[in-house]
C-alpha cells in the first residue's frame, strides 16, 4: 500500500516517496503543494525526508500502488524517450528534461581543472 497525494492525488510508493514529492513540487513553483505544506507541516523545509514522510503521511490516502521494476522502466524508456513520464505535466517534464540536461553537461565537463573555471570568471576585470 502507498500513498496518494494530499494535493494532486499523484500516487507515492511510500511515506518518504510522498514527502519527497511534495517538497521537490513545492520548490519547483508549485504553489498548491507549497502552500498545503506550509499550512500542515510549517517546518517542512528543515525536515529530512523520514521524519517528513511520517508527517504528511497522515494527512494522505492509502491507496494501493502498483511496483515498477527497473526492467519495466527501462523497456518504457525505450518506447518513450527521456524524461517522458506519462503521470507528470508538461511543466515537470520541462523541468526533468533540464535537469537531466544540465547533468549531462556537468558529466561531460568534469573532466575540466578548477583553474579553468576560475580563469574563464576573470572577463569583468
């Protein structure tokens, strides 16, 4: 059994998945989560995810939630593309694909010395 959001009804795994889920659609502009957070658990922002998954837990639904294994996640990958979660809007999906985007690059530029950053931040003068 898992949960269902308080605020979207989007469905969690479990009590850490769903507070995760609300605090990352909070502090990615969503103001309904934001704002359901504030109102039920003020301290939300200094919580880690345990302790908040056992609070907002108790405002949520119990809902049976369907187990996706690696396999089946990397067969619907396949199919769909990056970042494309049929369950998110397209404003998440925006936010995921930029993500995933700027993960990409900061693989790609690991590589790079820390003097070459700080001689590229010399241009004001």
């Amino acid at each position: 059994m898992g949960y269902a959001c308080p605020v979207c009804a989007a469905p969690q795994h479990d009590a850490e998945h769903l507070a995760n889920h609300l605090a990352f659609t909070a502090i990615g502009g969503d103001d309904a989560h934001e704002i359901w957070l504030d109102e039920h658990v003020p301290d939300w922002g200094e919580r880690d995810p345990e302790s908040l998954g056992n609070e907002v837990s108790a405002f949520a639904e119990r809902r049976e939630v369907e187990v996706v294994t690696e396999q089946r996640v990397a067969e619907e990958d396949a199919h769909r593309g990056p970042t494309r979660t049929p369950n998110l809007d397209a404003e998440v999906q925006e936010v995921l694909a930029e993500a995933e985007a700027l993960t990409r690059e900061m693989v790609g530029d690991s590589g790079e010395s820390e003097g070459d950053d700080s001689e590229s931040g010399t241009e004001d003068g």
